[in-house]
C-alpha cells in the first residue's frame, strides 16, 4: 500500500486541484504496480487450475494431487512476489518525489486483486474446503472467502480516504504514523504463510481434517482486524539513513534468520507474530491488559 500521495497544487489560485500533476502516470513506481497486478492475476489462475486439478482426481475426499499442491505453491510464491512489487512502488515514488493520485489508486485496484481475490480463492479452493468438498458459492470457503474478500475492499478504500491529500491541511505531517488496521499485504501474507504452512504438511500425511477446525476462526480474525482500529507498525519511514538501536537491530536479523532457516513454518511465525503484537499493543494502550512492572 502506498503512502499519501502530495495534494495537488492550486496553480490558478481558484481552489480547484491540479487533474493534471494528480494523474501523472510515473513510468518505474507504476511498473511495480504493474508487477503487482500481474502476480495476483498469474496467483488467481494458479488456484483455479490448481482446483481443476484436485476435483478431476481420483482421490479420497480431503486430499488433492501433487500436481495440484504444486500449483498452490507457486500461487503462494506469486503473492509473495506481488508483496515484494508493493513495497517497491511506494519507496520508489517516494525516493524520486514521483507521487501521484493516480499511483495511489492504481495500487489499491492491483492490491486488491493480489491481496484480496487471489487469498479469497485460497481460502475458497483449499484452506477451508479442501478437494470433494461443497464448493459452492454459499458454503463455509465460498462465505469465509468472500468476507475476507469485502473486509479487504473495505480497507483499500478506507485507507485512500483518511488519506486522501484533498482531505489533509497543507503542510500538515501525520502524527502517527501506523497503519490503522492490519494491512491487506500483511493479510495476504499470513494466508499465504498458512498455505505454505499446510501445504508442507499436505505432502506427509495427506489430510487437513484435524486442521481445517480451527482455520476458519484464524481467517476470520484476520478479515475483521483488517477493517478494525488497532494500529500496526508501517516500515515504511524505514531506509538507508535510518537509525535504530543495537536491540531492534538484533531482533529484525533474529527474524529473517528464522524465515530463512524453518522457511514455511518461520513465515507463518513471523506473521502471526506480527498479527498479534498489534494485538496485545492495542490491549496495553486501552487497559485490557496491565503493563508488567518494570524490575
């Protein structure tokens, strides 16, 4: 998701924004966005053919081919790849003072397909209702999925609007700068960390009944924290020049060695973790949960 693009300037003085600078169309930060697209529409049809696949086998209810796993495996790489698209498109418009109202909702239509439809059909094809289950629109993945689905719309649009630049006081800078909910990327992410998740597990033992009980609670919780009030920390004032301390240092090296090292299982680690310290942060601010007193 991108930041708040400048508001436009008023070159005539007559209050009206400046169409042209807003639909300026910047050729390196929409060409991630493009990237962006493309991922989430390559990850959609992954999980179509992938569901083709599965229902067509000649399998017992509850497993699905190895050609099909395969195929969610790179659906999950092609929204891993759509999420590494996203952040570059905002930092290179950033870097190069190439922002516009034209990027900002170009990127929210790419995420919403990257990070809303092609999780919901995950959700929809897999997660929820493995192969030779009700795959119809009003069963337990088609619902799930398409609440996923709207809460993830619901967020884009919220988010464009609270930062739109007609709506901010010229000069003005945000006093808070975390996301309000949990970000349709990170979002996406987790889901695509479960798939991982499970899909390494489909490959020993061949069943996600055990599983599949709890996971409609887990992506429930995920659709509602993305159109809910808790804030979550942007990495997004994060570059070259920035400081931090030795600690902070150690912990961010710490993760990405847990990524690298359990792969499947650290992603989804890590997801999780950061789901739930926005979480526990929100509950210390507001007193649902009392600070531990300092030794």
């Amino acid at each position: 998701m991108a930041d708040a693009p400048p508001r436009p300037t008023d070159p005539d003085g007559d209050g009206a924004p400046n169409i042209e600078q807003a639909s300026r169309i910047y050729f390196l930060p929409n060409l991630m966005t493009a990237g962006n697209l493309f991922c989430g529409f390559a990850a959609c049809l992954r999980c179509i053919e992938a569901s083709f696949i599965a229902r067509g086998a000649a399998e017992t209810a509850g497993s699905i081919p190895p050609e099909a796993i395969a195929l969610y495996r790179d659906a999950v790489w092609y929204i891993f790849g759509a999420m590494a698209f996203d952040a570059l498109d905002g930092r290179l418009a950033r870097m190069g003072g190439r922002e516009s109202l034209f990027g900002a909702e170009f990127d929210s239509l790419a995420d919403i397909v990257s990070f809303g439809l092609a999780p919901a059909l995950m959700v929809f094809f897999l997660i929820v209702k493995p192969a030779g289950g009700d795959q119809t629109l009003l069963s337990a993945g088609g619902l799930i999925g398409f609440i996923y689905l709207l809460c993830a719309g619901i967020r884009l649009a919220r988010f464009n609007v609270i930062t739109h630049p007609l709506l901010q006081r010229p000069g003005s800078k945000p006093a808070n700068k975390d996301f309000v909910g949990l970000p349709v990327p990170a979002a996406a992410g987790t889901v695509a960390a479960l798939m991982l998740f499970l899909l390494n597990l489909l490959e020993h033992d061949k069943s996600l009944q055990m599983l599949a009980l709890g996971l409609p609670a887990l992506l429930l919780l995920v659709a509602m924290l993305m159109v809910s009030t808790v804030r979550y920390p942007s990495g997004k004032q994060i570059d070259l020049r920035t400081k931090t301390k030795l600690t902070t240092l150690v912990i961010y090296v710490a993760v990405g060695a847990t990524v690298v090292r359990f792969k499947e299982y650290g992603m989804f680690i890590v997801c999780l973790g950061y789901i739930f310290f926005g979480l526990v942060r929100h509950w210390r601010r507001h007193g649902l949960i009392k600070r531990a007193p300092l030794v």
